[in-house]
C-alpha cells in the first residue's frame, strides 16, 4: 500500500428510502464512505442492514419504489445519485460492473456462455465478431475455464457453480470497468470453490488494478479481500476503518458482537459463543437514538436518546458510537475477541519474524 | 468422550450403507453414487458432525437413515434394530417418533397455513403420543418454552416469526415426540451469524440438559468442530476421514480433509492475506492400482487411504 491515494468514488450522506404501503422504510440513513484507487472495501453487516440497496444505488439499479433523499456519489467528477438513464447507459457496465450473487439466476440460461461475454465486445465496443470471439475466449481462459474453445459453444447449465461465477467475473471485467461491486459473490459457494474464486477476483484485481467494493457477511471473506472495511447496521455504517484498525482494534460494540459470535477454530466444544440478542429493528420504524442500543449489552443511557455521531478514532478509523465519547465510562472488550485479537496480533509477530 | 466404543448403548449404527440414484436407459444409464459404503456409530449422548461440500452425499445419508429413501445396500440399526429393510406398522411408528429431522430452510419447513401450536402437535397426533386436545397444548407449551418463546406464540402463523424464531420452531417440533436421534440437517446456514450463534447455544443447552443424541450434518467445518464429539468428512459419497474434532483439526491426513480444512478464511486480515490455500487434487491417488480402505491413525481417527499412502504418511509423520 503506497502513502498517497486517490478517491475513486465518493459517496456522501446517502440516505435511501423504500415508499411502501406500510410506510417508509429507511433502508440507508447517512452513509458516507471513499473508494480508492486499487483498493477493495468490504461492507459487512447481517442481511437487511443496507448493504446492497447500498451498492444497487451506485449502480442505477433501484426500483421505482426507492427515492434518494439526500447524499452525493461522486465519481470522476460526475454524481451519480443525479444521473439520468441515458448517463447510466455509458457508465453501467462500463465504468461500474457487478458481480451478483446467484451465479445461475445472473446468466441467460439460453444463451451459450460465450455469447455472453462476446456481446460486451461486439455492442459495447462494436469490435468485429471473429476478434470478440478470440478475445472472450482469452479472457475465459484467464479466469481460469478449462478448454475454453469448447467450453464457448456451452449454455450455463454445462457449468457449476465455481465455473459460473467464473464466467460472470469474465463478464463484468470484460469492459475494464474502473470500479468492480462484488455482492456476495461467494456465498452460494463451497468453501473451496470460494477460495479459488476469491484468489481470481484478487488476481484479477491486481492484474487490472480495479477498484472493489465487496459486499458478505462473512467477516472470515473480509479478512482474506478487504484493504478497507465499513461495517452496516440497520442501514447505518457504524464502523469504518481500515482491515487492520477493524480487526486488530474494533470499537463499535456491534463489531464486537459480530466477531464474538463467529465460532472459529479456537473455540472448545460446548464452550456459550457469545450471541447477540434480538433481532435487527424494523426499519419502518428505527427506534429512537442509537439503532444497536436495544441488543447492546454495554449500552448507555444517552443511547437511548440521541444518535451518536461518527467519532474518530484515528485518521483512518472512524466508530458512531457514544462510548466513544471522552465522558463515557471505560468497558472491556468481551473475552473471545480480546482472545482473538491477541492471536491475531502474536501471529503478525510470527510473520514479521518469518 | 473417551468411551465413544461403549458398544452397548449405540444409538445409531450405520453399516457399509449405500445409496445410488439411477437415470437413463440403455446406453444412456447413468448410476449416481451419492452414498458409497459409509459405516459410522453415534453413541448415546453424544453428537456426529458430518461434513462436506455440497453434492458429497451428506444429506442423502440423512435422509437414507431416516427411511426417505431405500437404501441400495447396507443396514442401519437404530437402538439395536435393524431399521433399514420392511417394518412391520408398530416398528415404522417407533422408528418415525424415535428419529426426528431438523431442517435447513425454516421457511418452508413449517406449513404457512398451521398455526405454531397444529405444527408442533401434528406429529404428535398422528403418533398418537398424545390423547386428547389438553395434552397435546401442554406439550406444545413445555416445548415451545424450551426453545426460548412463550405462550402466546403458539396460536400464531408462522409469517408472524424471523427465521431465527423459525428455526427454534422446527426446533421445537423436533423435540416435541422425545425422540432418542435427531438429524440436523443444515441447521444454522440459512441464519445470519448473529442469529446462528443464538440457535448454536440453544442446540448447546438442550443438548446438554436433554442428553441428546444428534447426527448434525453442515458444510461450516467450524460450526461443526464447536458442536460435534465425533466428525466424518465425506467426499464424493465415501467417508474419507474421520476422528475426535481435536485430533482430526490438528493433524488431518487425508488430502481432502486439508484442503477443505485450508479453505476457511480466518478472520485475521494479516494472516489471510500472507497465506495460501491447499488444493485437492483426487488424481493424486492411485486407486486403480491400489485398493483404498479405511485405516487406523490412532485409536480415534480413521482415515480412507490405500496402503502405500499410509505408508508414506507414516514416514512423513515420523
């Protein structure tokens, strides 16, 4: 990681809300967070915290039930919360790809796989169709798809599911798109079909230097990918920092939890993982003050009462948390993660030694 | 969990069992191995995490156990009886109360149209272990406080609950006929991690307090080595290595068992970067040529190897 870095995108105070029957449900309330050059950020969170209407607005893709009530996304200059459909056109795709989840529901299941790659290249850069073929089949050799000539004139079915997230990463890096949104694109995967595709997306990245947003609830994923986290909670990101000030030293007593409740490798059979109480609030409704104080175990009076602003912790570690606050009182790190922490830091000694 | 060859209190025994699918005719027969003689025992008490990818067999073992499907070969005994041919009406009823399943998706596991107290008494009902309405509602009751709800959730709707709440549900239904063998298929991968630590220490406490015997089958190597006393990973439809949670982490053998153990990220941004993965590579086995078996590593490991990978092992660990 060099010193100096530029913003790729910038977004600012986004707040998105669903107008639904029931009511308004505030998906995303202020969130702001950068993307640099070549570096990947992680939004981690539980499902329902926000983190794909998140992305799906950097993406144009919301529906018409969705308004952006507040907020900037600026990338090169442009912001694309304002964008109009005719702008979207030469930046979805383009400038912005995403990688979804589902691997079979994000391809045409009748449409050979080969075709699927190629039509970047003979719509989006009118290139002739014999070089679009050479060319996607290049590419699907390079995200790793045996025999790629015949594996070109297959349909998705042909594939499994590690091979059609292949296929789908060769789709949206076909246009050397400057920012790459990756949601969950390992989930429905076995682990290790998910290291291996992990370790392409990572090749890929360093191969194109795109910049990444990565988006999984699997803190384990975040850890392997992220230069860059922000951790969401019902719709808010309540912790941002750098990987190592998120792992290493978190402070956001949801983070705490999130960890904690991991069961990990360490942990002895029958040992009580510390498990977080409740259930997310209902965003029709976010209570009042702090949205985490319901199931916080540590949490204040004041939490109940006022929001608490983003504190900083550092340059790059920013927590909205009011324990935080000079005045609040001093609480210890549950023991499983403070545990974890110091393995962690013991192994980073180890590596450092060699 | 030393005495896991206590022979006379074998909840579960599963002989050679072997489960193959067919399709096709003619030229075009296809013969799916998705369970390939695979023996293991489940003592009283205890809990066996089987583990592997999707599409190893693990479930079907469960399912075949549970009398969904007709085995191709092998027995299954369950508390000393054979279980896995033709029963007469009385033994099925015994078997279908003394085995009970917990599944994956807890949404279209409960019937949308039942309310929580029919859902949980179904079963009972048809059993015929309960008499009459006031029984079966202080069963649901005792149950559904068990899991950690409460009254006045029995006369809901199962829309009514998040899926944390559903699977406590299913939960409950499980236990609700005091069954002696529960099979938990999946049981938390459907949940986000908070709320899949939650039902974690609800399995932990009931396991605990009820003495239950639990075959837990999940792809999470993790979530299992938390929750099991004895853990078999299956590959391809065989059992390839097997063997007590600390000695099978700490020293796998089967290349497999490595890689898979390799693929869990860790959450430590430092050490997940520095690292690589190990990878499986089945062509490194000679079995054409050599004939695998399952073999002794100590007393409480078992690995699927041929004798000169043993071989080489045994000099590679010397």
């Amino acid at each position: 990681m060099s010193g100096e870095k530029d913003k790729i995108l910038e977004v600012k105070d986004l707040t998105v809300t669903f107008h639904t029957y029931a009511g308004n449900v505030q998906a995303v309330r202020s969130s702001s967070f950068d993307l640099y050059r070549g570096e990947t950020l992680a939004i981690v969170g539980e499902s329902g915290s926000g983190k794909s209407v998140t992305v799906k607005t950097l993406m144009g893709l919301l529906g018409p039930s969705a308004a952006i009530e507040k907020g900037t996304a600026m990338y090169n200059g442009q912001d694309l919360l304002k964008a109009k459909e005719k702008d979207w056109e030469k930046i979805r795709g383009r400038e912005i790809a995403m990688i979804f989840q589902d691997p079979l529901s994000s391809l045409n299941p009748i449409k050979k796989v080969g075709k699927q790659i190629s039509e970047i290249f003979t719509i989006l850069h009118k290139m002739p169709k014999a070089e679009a073929k050479k060319r996607s089949i290049e590419l699907m050799g390079a995200v790793g798809i045996p025999e790629p000539e015949q594996r070109y004139n297959q349909y998705p079915f042909h594939f499994s599911g590690g091979m059609r997230q292949r296929i789908v990463i060769a789709i949206a890096l076909a246009s050397n798109p400057k920012i790459l949104i990756c949601d969950e694109p390992t989930t429905a995967l076995d682990v290790t079909i998910q290291a291996q595709v992990l370790s392409l997306i990572g090749e890929m990245q360093k191969r194109s230097g795109v910049s990444t947003i990565f988006i999984t609830h699997d803190l384990g994923v975040v850890a392997h990918v992220a230069d860059r986290v922000a951790v969401m909670y019902a719709g808010k990101i309540v912790e941002y920092g750098t990987a190592e000030d998120i792992f290493y030293d978190p402070q956001h007593p949801y983070t705490w939890s999130l960890m904690a409740s991991m069961p990990d490798m360490d942990l002895e059979p029958g040992d009580e993982l510390s498990a977080l109480h409740g259930t997310p609030p209902n965003m029709l409704c976010p209570p009042e003050g702090d949205a985490f104080a319901e199931r916080n175990p540590w949490a204040l009076k004041i939490d109940q009462e006022k929001e608490p602003p983003m504190f900083k912790v550092s340059d790059t570690h920013y927590a909205a948390t009011w324990m935080l606050h000079p005045s609040a009182p001093k609480v210890e790190r549950p023991k499983v993660l403070e545990r974890r922490i110091a393995n962690s830091l013991k192994r980073k000694e180890e590596m450092a030694r060699g | 969990m030393a005495n896991l060859e206590k022979e006379n209190d074998i909840v579960l025994d599963v002989r050679h069992l072997q489960q193959h699918f067919k399709s096709g005719v003619g030229r075009n027969k296809v013969v799916v191995k998705a369970v390939d003689d695979v023996s293991f025992k489940i003592p009283r008490g205890q809990t066996y995490g089987l583990v592997g990818e999707s599409g190893c067999g693990k479930t079907t073992t469960g399912r075949t156990i549970i009398r969904l499907y007709k085995p191709t070969g092998g027995e299954v005994y369950f508390n000393g009886k054979l279980i896995s041919g033709k029963l007469s009406p009385e033994d099925k009823r015994l078997v279908h109360q003394g085995i009970q399943m917990i599944f994956q998706d807890p949404i279209s596991s409960l019937n949308p149209r039942m309310t929580i107290k029919e859902i949980i008494g179904e079963g009972l009902l048809i059993n015929k272990v309960v008499a009459n309405e006031d029984e079966l509602y202080a069963r649901a009751l005792e149950m559904i406080k068990l899991v950690g709800l409460s009254e006045d959730h029995l006369s809901r709707y199962p829309h009514e609950f998040s899926g944390g709440q559903r699977q406590r549900i299913g939960i409950a239904r499980t236990l609700a006929s005091k069954p002696s063998l529960i099979i938990a298929d999946e049981p938390v991968s459907a949940l986000d991690v908070s709320i899949q630590a939650q039902v974690l220490n609800l399995l932990n406490d009931l396991k605990k307090e009820l003495g239950l015997t639990i075959l837990f089958i999940a792809h999470d190597l993790s979530v299992v080595k938390y929750f099991s006393d004895y853990v078999g990973v299956m590959n391809k439809g065989k059992l390839v290595e097997e063997g007590l949670p600390s000695e099978l982490y700490a020293n796998p053998v089967h290349p497999y068992t490595k890689a898979l153990l390799s693929a869990i990220p860790v959450p430590d941004p430092g050490f997940e970067k520095w690292r690589g993965y190990v990878t499986y590579d089945p062509s490194v086995h000679n079995y054409p040529q050599e004939q695998p078996k399952m073999q002794r590593v100590s007393d409480n490991h078992q690995v699927y190897l041929s004798d000169q990978e043993m071989e080489r092992f045994a000099k590679s660990a010397s």
